[in-house]
C-alpha cells in the first residue's frame, strides 16, 4: 500500500508541477518555509489518496456482500422448489395407496405435508426479509423483520444467515453495540456456518472503530487461521495490513 500511495502522491505532484506556467523551482533553493509548506502538500495528497482507496475497498467488500446475498437467495428457492415438488411426490404416492387395498400401510406419512408446509412459512418469511434488504431496499425495515423471523424460528437453517444480516444492517446504521451482539450468535451458536468467518471479519472491524486495534488483530489472526481460503480470510489480511502500515 506504501508503493501505491507514493507513487500516487508522486503523480499528483508532477501534475500540478507540469500545469504551472512557471519553470520548476531547484527545491535546494527553497526557503525553509517553502519547503515546509511542499512537503505538507505532498502529505495532503498522500491522505486524500489513502482516503478514496479506503472508500473504493469499503465499497468494494459492501459489493461482495450483496453478491453474497444474493447467491444466498437463489440457494434458499432452489430448496423451497425442491420442497414443494417433495410434497407433490407425496401427494401422488398418497393418492396411489388410497386405490389399493394396502391404503393403510402409508397412513403414517400422513402427517409429512403438515412438516413441509411448515418448512415453506419458515423459508416465506425468511425470503420476505432477505428481499425488504436485495429487492425493495428498505433496511430499516428489514432489521424488525429478521429480528422477528429469529424470535420465532431460533434454530432455523437460516438462522445463523438471518443473524449476520441483522448485523450487517445495525453495523450500516453505526449502532455496533446491537450488531455485534448479532454476530456474536453466529460465532458462537453456528460453528459451522459459512458466515462464521464473515462475522468474525466484522467483530474485528467493530474493534477497531471502537479503538481497540489490538483486539482486532486478534480476531483478524484467528480468521487466517481458522478460514485461511476464505474471502473473509483476505478481508481479515488487508486488515491486518493496514493497522501494522
């Protein structure tokens, strides 16, 4: 990072040099206050150049997020389809039995459709939440809606989803407190969650806003270690690299 910021503070430099109209000052002739006031220059576009990469890899990983989102939605209505045609399977091989004299053989999977429509309601509501956040944008409103959908549906498959979603958006709005909580869970309620990482990444980031970099680099060190192929391991190394710079 020190190289590209050198070299884009070096460029800027050269530019405003090049569009003066006045030739180039020897700088051992400078007076110490012009000097001085270069070199503040220079630091000032360094920061600037430090400042817009900062912005570019924030925006950046927000863009993996949403990608991530929305692989996420079309794995969670692949199942729901899958679901649904269980069910018409089931149907069928019900309405076959009813016509042979062994009916009563398969009266035992009666009860099936009543899990699977449960399972469906589960996956809706799930679905209704992820979308207020993908398709209509409404965060705020999307924050109540996963906060009820884990109230009611604590050991969902999507539960430990819903949790790191729930605290991507309370750590969007600043409020860290509730979001780390919210990750929080998924580190410690869902070991083996693809999201496990991610919300580790995100603790480690929360640290470092509230000013702790030494926690940080803890959480940091043990993504690298525990998820060491993983994108939030990448996340978690430019990190790391950027406290240390």
């Amino acid at each position: 990072m020190k190289r590209a910021v050198l070299a884009v503070a070096t460029v800027f430099y050269l530019g405003v040099a090049s569009a003066a109209p006045a030739p180039v000052e020897d700088v051992s002739a400078m007076s110490q206050g012009d000097k001085v006031a270069m070199l503040e220059r220079m630091m000032k576009a360094k920061q600037q150049s430090e400042f817009e990469m900062q912005q570019r890899l924030d925006q950046l990983q927000q863009d993996v997020l949403d990608l991530r989102g929305l692989t996420e939605q079309q794995s969670y209505q692949i199942n729901q389809m899958l679901q649904r045609q269980r069910q018409l399977y089931d149907e069928i091989a019900n309405l076959t039995a009813k016509s042979s004299e062994q009916a009563v053989t398969v009266a035992p999977t009666s009860t099936a459709p009543v899990v699977t429509n449960v399972s469906l309601s589960e996956t809706a509501s799930y679905e209704q939440a992820v979308n207020l956040v993908l398709k209509q944008r409404k965060y705020d409103e999307a924050i109540p809606a996963f906060g009820q959908f884990i109230e009611k549906y604590p050991n969902s498959t999507y539960a430990a989803n819903a949790n790191y979603w729930l605290g991507q958006l309370l750590y969007n709005k600043q409020d860290f407190v509730k979001a780390k909580s919210a990750f929080m869970t998924v580190v410690e309620k869902f070991p083996k969650s693809n999201k496990r990482g991610d919300s580790l990444v995100k603790l480690g980031l929360i640290s470092e806003k509230s000013g702790d970099a030494t926690a940080a680099q803890g959480i940091y060190n043990e993504v690298v270690k525990l998820y060491p192929n993983s994108a939030a391991a990448r996340i978690a190394k430019q990190q790391l690299a950027a406290i240390k710079s």
